[in-house]
C-alpha cells in the first residue's frame, strides 16, 4: 500500500473530541466536501442515460468509496465503550 493512502486512512480515522466545539466544527467542514461529493455522483447516476457524464461503473465505484469515508470519519467521531466493571 502506498504511503499517501496509509496518511489518508490515518487522517480519516483520526479521533475527534467531539466535547469541543472548535474540534466539532473542524470535523463538519471536513465532512462537507465528501457530501458535496456524494450529491454530484448520486445526480448523475439519476439523470437520464443520455444526460450522464460518468459510466455508471464509475459513479458506483465512487458513491461506495465516499459511503465508506463517511462511515470511517462516523466510527472516528463515535466515543468508544467504556469497559464494564
């Protein structure tokens, strides 16, 4: 695996206070351009055949990968179990 995809997978998966607002905010704007992704993919996989920019291979392909990336950055921000006493 290359080095560039290890640093995104740890940046992705980086914990987040979600305590602090200013942390909080950070993670927001980082999530933001992945659901702007997901919009422009989602609408051209509904437009008509003729209308489509991307194969729908592609826009499959890249719907999933950014599903994943929210999920990833959802587990991230989720505060882990405490362990039962």
């Amino acid at each position: 695996m290359k080095r560039s995809r290890v640093r995104e997978r740890e940046r992705i998966r980086a914990a987040v206070q979600t305590t602090d607002p200013a942390a909080l905010a950070a993670y927001a704007g980082a999530l933001r351009p992945v659901v702007a992704s997901l919009r422009a993919l989602a609408e051209d996989a509904t437009a008509e055949p003729s209308k489509r920019v991307h194969a729908r291979s592609y826009l499959r392909r890249e719907i999933l990968r950014g599903i994943r990336e929210i999920e990833a950055r959802i587990d991230a921000a989720t505060p882990a179990p405490s362990p039962a006493s």
